[in-house]
C-alpha cells in the first residue's frame, strides 16, 4: 500500500483511503453494512444511530417506538446533546440490529 505524507503546521500526516483506515482500526467488523453506511460511520460527520437509523429507512418516531425511548431523547442522542444511557444505547442497538459498539 501507498499513502501520502502530508506536513500540517509541520506536524507529519498519513493519508490512508477511507476503507484502508477501516480496515486498520477494526471498523470493517459490520461487514453486514454496506460501504457508504460504514464510510459514513468512518467519516463521524452525523451521529451513528442516525447514519444507521437513515440506512435502515427508519423514522424518529418509529426508532425510538421500537426502541422504548421517547422521540426527544432520541433526538438528543443523535444531536451529541446527550451520551445516552447504556440502557437506551443497548435498545438502541437492538431496535437498529447493530452491536452496541458501532453505537458509541
């Protein structure tokens, strides 16, 4: 493999494509999520439950429905307002078929 070297403030960087760095952190392990899901997951621009609770084609309401959390709490979750328990956060994974650590 060949990744670029970039200096930033004179500080060295590697630049590793997206599916390269997953595969060296491990975040390839939902192999059951497609590539632009798992990039988007990679790329943290959006919450987690969001970014899969969109690919899942899934509501709010309905996500937090199945998930035995209130729509609002739900919402600060997928804001970064709130952590989320480790209760909701397990729900969560539940409802959305995902291990809890693609969550957090």
């Amino acid at each position: 493999m060949k990744y670029d070297l970039l200096h930033i403030q004179g500080k060295p960087y590697v630049l590793v494509p997206l599916h390269d760095y997953r595969d060296l952190t491990g975040k390839n392990a939902n192999a059951d999520l497609p590539e632009n899901v798992l990039d988007a997951l990679s790329a943290a621009q959006d919450h987690p439950v969001k970014i899969i609770r969109t690919h899942r084609g899934m509501t709010q309401a309905e996500l937090a429905k199945s998930s035995g959390i209130s729509r609002p709490y739900l919402t600060e979750i997928e804001t970064g307002k709130k952590d989320g328990s480790l209760r909701a956060i397990k729900a969560l994974a539940n409802a959305l078929n995902v291990d809890m650590g693609v969550l957090v």
